[in-house]
C-alpha cells in the first residue's frame, strides 16, 4: 500500500494492475475476495485469510528495515449502529528531519 500512497483498495489495485498487466478491475475482485468467507467466494477449493497467521510476520516484515527501537500503536474503536464496533490498530511512524526534529507524515496532494 505504500506504493500506492493510499489504503484505499481501488487505488492499491490500480498500481499492481500496472505492475502485474492485470486489468485494475480483476485485481480489484480479487483483492476483495481476500477478506471474504470461503463460503462467499466463487469456484471450489476456497479458503478463507485468517489474519491471525498475517498479523506477527506482516509487522516482523515491516520493522525489518526500522532504524528505531521505538514504535507507536494506535487503537480506535469505533461503533457502527448498536450492532458492530470497528476495531482498527495502526503502527504509526515518523520521519526525522536531517536536522533531527520529528516530521509530520502529511497526506500527498
């Protein structure tokens, strides 16, 4: 998702569709289907992603390259209606200015 400076999943399809001479909307699907039920998917042999497994060698991955010994966590929780709360938890990090001081990772334009 770095690459496509964005989470949102049209436009990470859009960069591997480039990168992989897919069409977008393929890939876009078969992004999708990552996160659906087995059952939900289409054809036979249909496994579902359990994030568990993802979750310790995805952040391992991630702090292979970390220069600090630091990170920062955030959790939300937001509820949605009476009936889900949204749990999000993000690995928040921040650049050094060459002059040392800490700056703001502020969205492209």
């Amino acid at each position: 998702m770095v690459i496509a400076s964005s989470c949102s999943l049209t436009a990470v399809a859009d960069v591997l569709a480039s990168l992989m001479g897919q069409s977008s909307n393929t890939l876009r699907e078969r992004l999708r289907d990552t996160f659906r039920e087995a059952d939900a998917k289409a054809g036979k042999q249909r496994v579902e992603l359990d994030v568990t497994e993802c979750w310790a060698p995805w952040l391992a991955w991630l702090l292979g390259g970390w220069s600090s010994h630091q990170i920062k966590i955030a959790m939300d929780a937001t509820s949605l209606g009476d009936r889900f709360v949204l749990l999000a938890i993000s690995v928040v990090y921040c650049r050094k200015h060459p002059d040392g001081r800490l700056q703001r990772q502020l969205p492209r334009q």
